[in-house]
C-alpha cells in the first residue's frame, strides 16, 4: 500500500502562496519606490509589484508542486483539479521568467498525472480531462 505524505495539510498553504496578489504600484516609480519591489505594467496602463521575497515564494510553491507530482505521479490524482486552478495563474507569471518556465514544466507534470491516475484507476476517460487540462495551458 502506497502511504501519501499529509497532503491536505501541506497544499493549502503551497496554493495560499500561489494565490498572492500583486501590490498596486503608484505613478511615482522613482521617488520613494521600493528598491525590493519588481514592477510590471499590465495591459491597462497600470503597474503592480511583488517584493523579492514574494517571487522567491511563489517560486518555492511552484517547485514543491513540481516535486510532488514527479515524485507521487499518479497518486496525486486526487488533487489534480485544484492543483490546476492555483497554478494555471502562475503560466501567465509577469514578474520572473523562471517562475513562469518552472509553472510550465509543473504543468506538464500535472498532465502527466492526470494520465498515470486515470491508468492506475482503470478510469477510460474519453480524453476529457487531460484534454481541459491542455486546454488551459494553451
């Protein structure tokens, strides 16, 4: 019998910190900026910001779902659904290239899941959710 590690207590928090907002950033980004702050200007004209240790966050949430789903592959299927609502955000990431690389490599890992679960479970799923699950990363 595979034993899982307590993943209902560990997820909440990895997909608080994937949740995190950006701060709206003012129109005076020289005077009195926050040195710590990386800014990005969104579609509409304006800019938010995440401090260093906000991005270094994010990161670290990213790669813990990354190492879960590689080391429990098909095991996670259980949590594949609301792993991929916290983390579809992270694939559109403004404020570091990495992050976003290490969400897109998470994503694969995810789909990969999806596939080994339903192969564990006997499931014959018609494509359905692998299918959604491209489809949001696409």
């Amino acid at each position: 019998v595979f034993s899982l590690p307590p993943l209902p207590y560990l997820l909440p928090d990895i997909y608080a910190m994937l949740d995190m907002k950006p701060a709206e950033v003012s129109d005076n980004l020289g005077e009195g900026a926050d040195p710590d702050m990386t800014v990005a200007f969104l579609e509409d004209g304006t800019a938010a910001g995440l401090r260093t240790s906000q991005i270094e966050d994010f990161q670290s949430a990213v790669q813990m779902l990354s190492c879960f789903l590689e080391v429990l592959q098909g095991h996670y299927f259980d949590h594949i659904e609301e792993t991929a609502r916290h983390l579809l955000p992270a694939l559109t990431f403004r404020f570091d290239d990495r992050v976003k690389k290490d969400a897109f490599v998470t994503w694969q890992e995810l789909i990969g899941c999806a596939k080994d679960g339903l192969r564990r479970r006997g499931i014959v799923d018609d494509g359905a959710l692998v299918a959604d699950l491209l489809r949001a990363f696409l």
